[in-house]
C-alpha cells in the first residue's frame, strides 16, 4: 500500500510539474513585446565595484523611458507603444552578465538589449547578442576593441576610447606652438590603454616626444615613482588615466609632490568627484567627457543639456554625471529607430539603427563602421575654483564652438598656488 | 628612460625613502598579520579587508568633521571589537583546524566585508584629506609627502609600543607562551581562548592604525584590499615567523625593491619584479634547507 501511495505521489508530481512547464513556458516565436509594450532587457551593475555607475545607467535609462512612455510613447505602424525595461543586477561580474544577457533573450524572450555598465562587461555581453541576433544600444563601453570586431548588432552612443584625451594634445600643441614632451601614466586595464594609444596616435600625428610611459599595474596605489620621474624631466603635458583611483591618486599626489607641469589631461575627473573630494588641489587638471550640460546639442524630449541636468536632478536628487546622460540618449536612439523602421521585427530594427542620423540633448548620433558613435566630439573641461564660496566646479573648455571658459594654460606652479 | 635613475642621481634618494616610508606602513600591516599566524596557525584573507574598514573608519570622521588623523586612535579602538566579534563568531570555530579550514573561511569573510562597505559606503573611491603638506629637501629636488612620514612615524610607534607590551604585560606573556605551545599553555593556566580573541582583536586593532594611514595617503575602495593581504603575506613569508625586525626590515626592503624596480624596469614590472623576487627567496630557503637535511644525514 505504501509503495504504491509514493508511486502515485511521484507520478502526480511529475505530471504536476509538467503542467507548470507548458503552462508557464512561453512559445518558440513568442517575444517579451506585449500588445501595447516593447520591452527591452538590461543587466546594469547594482551590487559591486561597478554599482556607483551602474546606478547613473539605469537612472538615465529610466527617465528616457518615462520622459518617452510620457510624451506618446514609439509609433510603429500606426500604433503607440511604451517602453519597459526587465532589470538584473550584473554584481559588476563579466561572467554573471555574460549568463544574463542570455537569460533575458532565451528566457525572458527579450528582442532588444540595452548595455551595461563599463567596456568589460560590455565585451562579455556583445558575443552573446552577435550570437542571437539581438540589437543591442549601449552607452558605456567606450573600449576601442569592442568596435573592431566586426559586431553587426552592437551600437555605441559614445565615441570610442582613444580619442578620450587626443584633443588634450592637439590642444597642447597648439597653446605651445610646436611639438611637446609628453609623460604619460596608464592603468593596465582595456580602456586606459585604449586611451593610451589615442595619444601615441596624436603624438605622431603632432610629431611629439613620448618622454615617460609608465603602465600602472592595478593593484598600485601609489604614483610617487612614476611622479618623480615627471619632476625630473618637467614634460610640457602629463597624461593620467587609471579610472577613478588613478584620477583620485594623482591629484592627491601631484598637490603633495608639488609637481608642476604645464597640463594635466586625465579621465574620470567626473566619476570620481574630483572637484568635490581635492578641491583646489585639482584645480586646473583637464578632463575628458562624452557629454557636458552647457553643449548646446537639443531634442523634443529632454530640451537641451541644462533642462536634462534639471530634470534628472529633480527626480533622482543629485546632478546627472555623463554616464546618466548617455544612457539616457540610449533609449532615444531606440525610439527612433523603431519609428524609422516602423516595425518589430529585429532585423529592421537592427537596419534601421545602422541608419540612424539623429541630434538628441547629448549629442548627434550616428554610428560608423564598428558602431561607434562618430558624430560627436569629445569634449574636455577644466576644473577650476571659480565659485563666489571658492568651491571648485568642472568649466567647460573645449571644443571653443561651446567653451563657457577659456582654457588656463599653462598651469601656474605649486608655489604660487594656494592649496 | 631606464637610466634616468642614474642621470638624476638625487632620485636615488627619493625612491629610497619612498620605498622606507611605504614599506613600514605595509610592515605594521604584515605584523598584525604575523602575529596572529604564528598564536593561532591562521593565514588571515581578510587582513587587507580590516585595512580598509580601518581606513573607512578615518574617513567617516573626516566625513563629519574631525581630523582623519585622528583616526589612527578611534580606528584601532573600533578595530579591536570588530576583530574580537569575528573572532567568537568565525575564527574561534576553525582556529584548531586544518590551515587550509581557515583559508577558506577568512576568505569568505573577505567578501562578506567587501560587500558590507559597499552597501554602508558606496562603490566610489574617497580620499581622506589631511592637508598635512609637504616637506622639501634639497632645494625642492626631493618631496616627502607629510601625511607618508606621519604615517611612517605612527607605525613605528605603534610596532615599538606592541612590542614593549608584548614583553612586559601579563597579556603579552601569555600571547607569547600560547604561541609558543597551546597546550603547555592551557595546562599552566592560560586562558587560550581569551588569549587568541586579544590576538585576533590585536591584529585588527593594527589594521585598523594602518587603514587610517592608508586614508590619508592613499585611496579608499571596499574592493581594494587584497594587495595589502598579498604584501603582508609576502612580508611574513620572507621575514619568517615571530621575527618582528625581520618583519620590518623585509617591508621596508620590499619598499625600496619595488620603487627600484620602477625606475630600472618600468612601472609595469615592479609588482611582477617584487613576486619574482619572492620565488627566488623562497626557492634559495629550500636549496638551503635541502643542504642541511644532507647534512644531518
């Protein structure tokens, strides 16, 4: 009797569970697009060393979604859909997004991704969607290699890594008169050296002397070394990129070591706060950024630059860093495209993106070759200590069409400067 | 470029003192570390981890306003009951176990405390500023920062004051007997709990100094402890155990290694030229050893 009873348990189960699998389980040909929704998928870092910026992505993602769901939505067909994004959290882990990209298109049946934060989870994401065919826009994988591989369904809203700071040099060149002595300090990850080889490109180019070339291994935390050699050799621009700490540990170090250099070019000025956590002892430093609030770029959405700080500030309380802004510029380049297409499908999506020629509050947008975005200039601010409560802000300097600033060159030296 | 070293021969000096100036502060870090292997048979993962919190300790007060440098007082304070607490609630479970048990659970606390200081403080990278200023020799040819020298001098008093307890308290006593032999210890009347809680507690306590220092002269990131684990262990292994000068001459020789290594190889080799060297001291330690046991025969 009691075996039978177990038997009969086990064969309910089983018939149990396959209920729920077919029940559950959505059709081959079914997608994650409802009647009156188009969904895209994201896996964004919200947990982990990313977390900070992973956050600005999906706040940017998020008022794109509901600045567009606000103001009538994507016409396709003659039909208004809105925009819904499925999130997970990466943990800031290349492998973990790798798995949730496929999640979202074999799972949750996902036609179109958004990216990630940072270029390495990018590149952990990009095989997956090239594999299935799934058009993905991101906003913050700027690493060069990403857009040599050939990928036909990856599109970057961003311009690539190496020409982050190569207008630094021209810049350089051209307040000098002639060719410069450049020092140069890159961490060794993907996209410093990405920006890395953007300046031996300018150097060339200029015919300028590379005087120091140092790699800063990852785990480094102090540049002492790589600065002494800058003081003994004095070169004309000194070039530091090594994410936030890199940017936090030069300034800190660079104020204590007192060396003065004529031009400071670094990245991550931005995400690391740099104005707010050195204050004066950043002042001057020159900094790369996809995007700026004071460009003059403008869109039907958000307005132009200032009204998109505005807005984002109201929502989510502090000001829109350019990873938020970018993200956000992610979502309009869907939106047109799916106009543009006047479909669903993701081969027409994805055709229609190639296509896409389009002005938004960040920038003009238009994708080259690799899918990068190569309509939009870099542009460089400096930080400067200009405020009436003597507080230090990021000026915009360059390109002049939009500069709210002259640039200050050279950098007046330490022992006339009060820090 | 490699030869500038030679050129500016005043470079040999400031990579020289920067490499001592460093190199201490990572030896207070490998003597809590040192300590706490040699009492209780444990190689801590998390030691680079109780760095930062230390550090992140120092940096909350110069959040609310008061001195960072003060953090080396309230961060080992606060250190010594964080190392207490891990040590009833983890360490006192694996601590007569295999050491191989004891890598793997401080491994696992290294990433509970990764995670926790990013949920309490965010993934950004901050910096405590002392506005300590700076020192200048030479006519401005040599910079010493003076948050380094003052981090260097605490350490050096920290280590000399540890070193004077451990002689002549009953604590220290009795750290020293348990290290020396548990049982013995335990049959004479040593409390050998209590005396590996003070230990562990001890060692966090150093971290905690050490992570206050490294707030103000370097930057702070819940994920970037494992290199001070890693140079602490390398600090240990080349030292030896229970060898305190060797531990604070083998910091500060790794130091000063590292920053030569920087100027001869490129920046790009020195934390590779600093490993290497570590397999050529521990293959000679073998070669030496292999030669006794001959002997012996």
């Amino acid at each position: 009797m009691k075996k039978n009873n177990n038997l009969m348990i086990g064969i309910i189960a089983i018939v149990a569970i396959a209920v729920v699998y077919f029940v559950t389980r959505p059709g081959d040909s079914e997608t994650a697009n409802t009647k009156d929704t188009i969904v895209l998928g994201a896996a964004v870092s919200l947990t982990g060393k990313y977390s900070t910026n992973g956050k600005h992505t999906q706040n940017g993602y998020n008022l794109a979604v509901e600045r567009i769901n606000g103001m009538g939505g994507v016409k396709v067909d003659g039909k208004s859909y809105k925009f819904d994004i499925i999130y997970y959290d990466d943990e800031s882990n290349s492998g973990r997004a790798a798995q949730l990209a496929e999640r979202l298109i074999k799972q949750d049946k996902v036609q179109y991704l958004l990216g990630p934060y940072s270029s390495g989870l990018t590149k952990a994401i990009a095989p997956v969607t090239e594999e299935n065919k799934i058009p993905m826009v991101e906003a913050n994988g700027a690493s060069r290699s990403l857009f040599t591989k050939g990928y036909k369904y990856l599109f970057a809203v961003l311009s690539s890594a190496n020409l982050y700071l190569d207008v630094a040099i021209d810049l350089a060149v051209e307040k000098n008169g002639g060719p410069v002595n450049i020092a140069m300090a890159f961490e060794q990850d993907a996209f410093s050296q990405d920006v890395r080889l953007g300046i031996v490109e300018a150097a060339e180019r200029t015919g300028s002397t590379i005087i120091i070339d140092d790699k800063l291994p990852k785990e480094l935390n102090d540049m002492a070394a790589t600065l002494s050699k800058v003081k003994a050799t004095s070169p004309d621009v000194l070039v530091v990129s090594g994410h936030s700490k890199g940017a936090l540990t030069a300034i800190r170090q660079i104020a204590e070591m007192q060396v003065d250099v004529k031009m400071l070019a670094m990245t991550h000025c931005d995400a690391s706060k740099l104005a707010k956590q050195h204050g004066r002892k950043a002042e001057f430093a020159l900094c790369a950024a996809q995007w700026h609030k004071e460009l003059t770029y403008s869109d039907e959405f958000f307005g132009n630059g200032i009204k998109f700080d505005k807005d984002f500030t109201d929502k989510f309380g502090y000001a829109p860093p350019y990873q938020a802004a970018e993200s956000a510029a992610a979502l309009l380049v869907f939106k047109d495209a799916f106009e543009r297409a006047n479909s669903l499908d993701r081969e027409k999506v994805r055709d229609a993106l190639v296509g896409t020629d389009m002005e938004t509050f960040y920038g003009k947008i238009k994708f080259g070759e690799g899918g990068q975005n190569t309509a939009k200039p870099m542009v460089l601010f400096q930080v400067r200590c200009d405020n009436p409560d003597g507080s230090c802000a990021n000026r915009l300097v360059a390109p002049t069409k939009w500069a709210s600033h002259e640039l200050i060159h050279p950098i007046p030296p330490w022992v006339m400067r009060e820090h | 470029m490699s030869l500038l070293i030679f050129e500016q021969p005043i470079l040999l000096l400031q990579a020289s003192i920067d490499g001592i100036l460093i190199g201490v502060l990572f030896a207070l870090i490998a003597y809590g570390m040192a300590l706490q292997w040699g009492v209780m048979n444990i190689i801590n993962i998390a030691q680079g981890e109780l760095v930062i919190m230390g550090g992140y300790v120092a940096y909350f007060m110069y959040v609310i306003g008061i001195h960072p440098a003060f953090g080396v007082i309230v961060a080992p304070i606060v250190m010594y009951f964080v190392g207490v607490g891990l040590y009833k609630l983890v360490i006192n479970k694996v601590v007569d176990r295999d050491l191989f048990i004891s890598i793997l659970a401080t491994f696992g606390i290294s990433i509970l405390t990764q995670q926790l200081m990013n949920f309490v403080f965010g993934a950004d990278v901050v910096v405590a500023q002392s506005n300590f200023g700076t020192t200048m020799l030479f006519d401005n040819s040599v910079t010493l920062p003076n948050s380094k020298i003052f981090s260097a001098l605490v350490s050096v008093i920290v280590a000399i004051v540890l070193v004077i307890y451990m002689k002549k308290s009953k604590l220290g006593r009795a750290i020293r007997a348990t290290a020396q032999n548990s049982r013995a210890a335990k049959i004479l009347g040593v409390d050998t709990e209590k005396v590996y809680a003070a230990t562990f507690g001890i060692n966090a306590a150093l971290c905690g100094v050490a992570g206050a220092c490294i707030a103000i002269t370097f930057t702070l990131h819940p994920y970037v402890g494992l290199p001070y684990t890693v140079r602490s262990f390398m600090i240990v292994i080349l030292a030896g155990l229970g060898n305190l000068p060797g531990v604070a001459l083998s910091g500060m020789g790794l130091g000063i290694f590292e920053e030569f290594a920087d100027y001869l190889l490129g920046t790009e080799f020195r934390i590779g030229a600093v490993f290497l060297l570590l397999v050529l001291i521990l293959v000679y330690r073998r070669f030496k050893l292999s030669r006794k046991r001959e002997y012996l025969k």
